[in-house]
C-alpha cells in the first residue's frame, strides 16, 4: 500500500509521525481512519476522549497495529505536549470548543480553548521548526458584505458580495456584546499569530478553514451519548429531533444560507495538504462544497425526507417549528447570513474538489444515525422519570 504512494508532483511520500491534538473528536476520527487504512503514517492521537476513535485503537489484530498511539491529555495543562510535538513530522491541532450553544453562553471558555490553548501548540512548532497545520473555521468571514446592503438591491446577487476568498474577503463581526463573535474572533486572532509566526519566525504552516462539515459522529445526541440538555451543532440537533419523532426547531426561521461538505470528501483535501507540504505551506485554504447551498430550513425538510426514507417512518404531518435565536441559544446570539466558499486556491494548488451531492451525504449519514441511535432513543423515551 505505502511504497507506491506519490504526491502531486509525482514524488515518492515518505511515512511521516503526525500529532494530532483533538483527534478523538468527528474530524479528528475521520483523519485517523484515513490515515489508518489508506497510508503508511504513524499517527500520535491526543485528546481528553477517545470514544469516536476506539474502533482504531482496540484490535491489536488491526493491519495499523502500532502506528496509532492515543495519549489521554488536555493541553490546558500537560507538560507532555511539546515533547510529542517534538517527537513528530507534523502537528495538526483540531482541539477546540466549537459548539455555536458555547460561543455566547461560554464565552471564556470559547476563547481561551480557541486563543490561549492554541498558543502553546504554535510556540512549540515554531521554537522547534515542525510544520504546522491549525484548523480555524469558515466563521472568520463573519457576515456578507451583501448583508448590508438593501434588502432589494440588486448587487445582493453579485457574487462579489458575498462569495469568500480567503486572501480578498474582509472578517465582519457583530458588536462586542454579540457574544457569538467570540469564537469567530478567537479563530481569527490564532490565524493572525501563526501568519505572523510564518513570517517572522518561518513557521511552516497551513490554516483550514472548514465550512460545514457533517458526517457520522458530528456530535452527539442529547441524553444518549451526551448531556441531556446539550444543545449541538445543527446536524446532530436535527437528528436528535427526527430520532425522538419531534418537529425540528428552525432558529429565525432558519434563513440562514449554508454550504455543508461531506466529511470524506473534506478528509480527502487534508490528506492533500499532509502529502504535498510544498503546495500546502504557507496557504489558507477554504474547504467545502459550493454546490451544497441551502437555507438551514431547506436542510431540515431534506433530513426530514431523507430520514423518513432511510428509517421507513412516515414523517410528522408538522415537520418544523420556529423558535427565536434568544429563546434557543440564550442573549448575545447572532449569526452569519449566507456562507459560499471560493475554491481557486485550493483547486490552483492541490486540484481538489469536493463530489458527494447533499441529498448522498444526507442518505449515508441518515442511515449512520438510525443504524446508531434509533434502538438506544426508542429505550430512553420508554423509560419511566423517577419521582
Ligand atoms: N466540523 C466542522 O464543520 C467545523 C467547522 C469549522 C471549524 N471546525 C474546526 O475544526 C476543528 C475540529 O472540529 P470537530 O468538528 O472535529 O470538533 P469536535 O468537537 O468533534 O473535536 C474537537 C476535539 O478536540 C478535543 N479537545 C478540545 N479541547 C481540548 C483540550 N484542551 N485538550 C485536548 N483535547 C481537546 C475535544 O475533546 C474533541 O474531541 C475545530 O478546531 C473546529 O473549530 C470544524
């Protein structure tokens, strides 16, 4: 399998040691299994959890027996953390609180896991000149330059307004007590740092920017495999409702315009950039999938058709209901209005493009779903409450 592999420019890729901080969350499982089974990489998985990558860990009968160790850590406070980046090629660092429920009723947390946590992680690349590659988010971008303009101004539809380049595109946050931009802010100021530490200091580094990546294991469903009250991102929050038979909560009328990606076809361009340093470093890199554009609305009637066909369950004749963004996510609530990734620079320099349609990606992470939870929901719903 190892020996053949070659990058774009048709060299032979040598098996590296990747560190991976976060790599027990849903991307971070992803990139392990890729790298697991379709490449010779030794993998150094740290997390506080590692449930979402067990299937990877347990069997020593495995083929990548050995080249996958996890390391139970919080990079909060664990001295083991530069000697593991020590010990590897590259550094990949995922760990983060990315939840929006968190952005306004967790602000501290939000910033210091986005910011300050980061902090070490770049330093220790830096002093001991080990590439770098940080996932920020798609969140940077902020709101549309289209946004402002009239409601019935025909430059709305001009995709200068609103489509996202990464070198082009200005940040625009809301005010400071809007919290939701904490997260936004945090991201774009560890973005800010590690450029600089590529100019100044010669870091070698590449910034991801995702943009909705959803799959099997985005999350969790509230009282089966996390809190009850959790409240997660929109995938896992519509599947919950469609697994416990209950309308899908549309926030402002779910207006809101995103792109969602598949996660294994957002995998394939992280290995991309892994392979191909030379293409990769230096680089902020959009990825998702232009194509996959709906209103958070429209994605809730496509899960709900999609769902009522991988499970055969009718759907409810009320499929949705509206709730207000300060009755949901609490104060300080605010939200990007439309978000359309630019793919020039991904595609110039890794020739990457996204393929799974969003009706495909729904099916398969639908199926994920019901196969997964459906029989674990049916005996928390049938459970008595205690008195
Ligand atoms: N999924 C998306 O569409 C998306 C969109 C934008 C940005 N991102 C970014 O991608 C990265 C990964 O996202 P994800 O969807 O896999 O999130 P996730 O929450 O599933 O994974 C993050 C992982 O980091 C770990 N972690 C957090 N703080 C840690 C700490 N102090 N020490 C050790 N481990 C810690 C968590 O335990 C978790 O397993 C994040 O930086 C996120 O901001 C993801």
């Amino acid at each position: 399998m190892a020996s053949s592999r070659v990058d774009l420019d048709g060299n032979p890729i040598k098996p590296i040691t990747i560190c991976m901080i976060g790599a027990g969350g849903f991307i971070g499982s992803h990139l392990c299994e890729k790298l697991m089974t379709e490449t010779p990489h030794t993998v150094l998985a740290l997390d506080v959890y590692n449930d979402k990558i067990k299937h990877l860990l347990e069997p020593d009968t495995n083929p990548w027996h050995g080249r996958i160790n996890f390391h139970r850590l919080n990079i909060k406070h664990d001295s083991r953390l530069e000697g593991l980046i020590k010990m590897a090629d590259l550094t990949i660092n995922l760990a983060a609180i990315c939840t929006p429920a968190d952005y306004n009723t967790r602000p501290l947390d939000t910033i210091y896991s986005n910011f300050i946590d980061a902090l070490p992680v770049v330093k220790y690349c830096s002093e001991n000149n080990k590439r770098l590659i940080h996932f920020s988010t798609c969140e940077v971008y902020g709101k549309t330059i289209g946004c402002f303009l009239p409601k019935d101004s025909p430059l709305r539809k001009d995709p200068k307004y609103y489509v996202l380049k990464e070198d082009e595109s200005p940040c625009i946050f809301g005010s400071i007590e809007k919290q939701r931009w904490s997260y936004a802010c945090a991201k774009q100021l560890i973005e800010r740092l590690i450029y600089a530490e590529g100019a100044e200091n010669g870091l070698e580094f590449t910034i991801v920017r995702p943009f909705n990546w959803i799959g099997p294991r985005m999350d969790f469903i509230p009282g089966v495999d996390g809190p009850s009250e959790g409240v997660p991102r929109v995938l896992a929050c519509f599947s919950n409702n469609l697994l416990r038979r209950e309308p899908l909560k549309l926030v402002d009328g779910g207006e809101s315009q995103r792109t969602f990606i598949y996660i294994k076809d957002a995998i394939e361009a992280v290995l991309l950039m892994i392979e191909n340093p030379a293409r990769a470093n230096g680089h902020i890199f959009n990825v998702g999938n232009p194509n996959n554009e709906v209103t958070v609305r429209q994605l809730g009637e496509m899960m709900t058709q999609v769902y009522s066909k991988v499970s055969g369950e009718p759907p409810l004749e009320k499929a949705t209901i509206d709730v207000s963004s300060k009755e949901f996510y609490g104060e300080g609530y605010d939200d990007s209005d439309k978000r359309i990734p630019d793919m020039t620079i991904i595609n110039r320099q890794l020739g990457w493009n996204p393929k799974t349609s969003l009706w495909d990606l729904l099916e398969s992470t639908l199926t994920y779903q019901h196969r997964t939870y459906a029989e674990a929901i049916k005996k928390v719903i049938a459970k008595p409450v205690a008195s």
